[in-house]
C-alpha cells in the first residue's frame, strides 16, 4: 500500500513534530539501478538561541552498485509562526516549503533542468513517509524514504 492511500496524521506544528532522532529507511533507484539508505535523521534547534532555526541532520550508509560508504546530509529548516518551515540547502539556498498541517504535503524544486517532487506523508505520532521523484534530461531518480521515532531509552536517576 503506497503512502498516498494511508490515513494521514495532521500535526498543527511541523518542527515540534519532526524534532528528536529519527531512524531512516530509503530505497534509491535511478534509471534502473537500485540501493538503499540506512541511518538516523535527527531535527534540532540549530543553536541554543533561536528557536526557529533548526537543523535536519542524516547519517547513515548508502549501498549502491554492490558498495557501501558512508554517507551525511544537512539541511536547514526556518521555523515560521503558522507553524510550517521553509528548508534550505546547508549553504542556504532556497529548497522548498514543509506544511504538515494537514498529514501531506507536496514540495517541488526546480534545479537547472531538473525537476524534483517530494511528497511528505504523516501516518502517527511516530512515523513519516517521503517520496522524492526527479526528472530531468539526465535523471529519471525515485528515493522512498520512512522515517520512525527513535524512543531513547530512559536514563536511570541517581540515588534510585
């Protein structure tokens, strides 16, 4: 069952509902060749004294054409008072708007030639869907992500 026919989960603010660590799970393919991303994402404030700066942090390993290497990515989030964002590249070039709001949305970005189309889909308090598709004269990429909560375990207290 693709994302897209699922019960969506709206969450009134998009950063509060992404913050924390997140396990990520992504198949790649590109014009007929497969792999795979496996990791952690994490969101958080990108410094202690801006809030509405944030950070969108993956590391994990890509298997593609029978190798694995490791593999990080950075992306900057703007928070905004009617509770979407809008996401940045590290070097702060514009991305796309994010509006979970309502469970889904859809982003699109324009790179050169390229057209890139992600879809956002929320399912629970604890897990997300995200479908890349990229078209282009020399691209033809689909990248199927889902992202689940990573629930740290509690610490012990002292003097229990």
């Amino acid at each position: 069952m693709s994302s897209s026919s699922l019960p969506v989960h709206p969450v009134p603010d998009t950063l509060a509902y992404l913050a924390g660590a997140w396990s990520v799970q992504r198949e790649l393919s590109d014009g007929g060749h497969t792999g795979s991303f496996t990791g952690r994402a994490e969101f958080r404030i990108a410094n202690g004294d801006e809030a509405d700066e944030w950070l969108h942090v993956e590391e994990g390993a890509v298997e593609w054409g029978g190798a694995t290497r490791q593999a990080t990515r950075t992306l900057r989030m703007q928070a905004l008072p009617d509770g979407t964002a809008e996401v940045s590249f590290s070097d702060g070039r514009p991305f796309h708007a994010l509006d979970l709001r309502r469970g889904r949305w859809t982003a699109v970005h324009q790179c050169a030639a390229d057209r890139y189309e992600g879809t956002f889909t929320v399912l629970s308090p604890d897990e997300w869907h995200l479908r890349w598709a990229v078209r282009g004269p020399a691209k033809d990429q689909l990248l199927t992500s889902v992202y689940r909560r990573v629930r740290e375990p509690a610490q012990p207290q002292e003097g229990r």
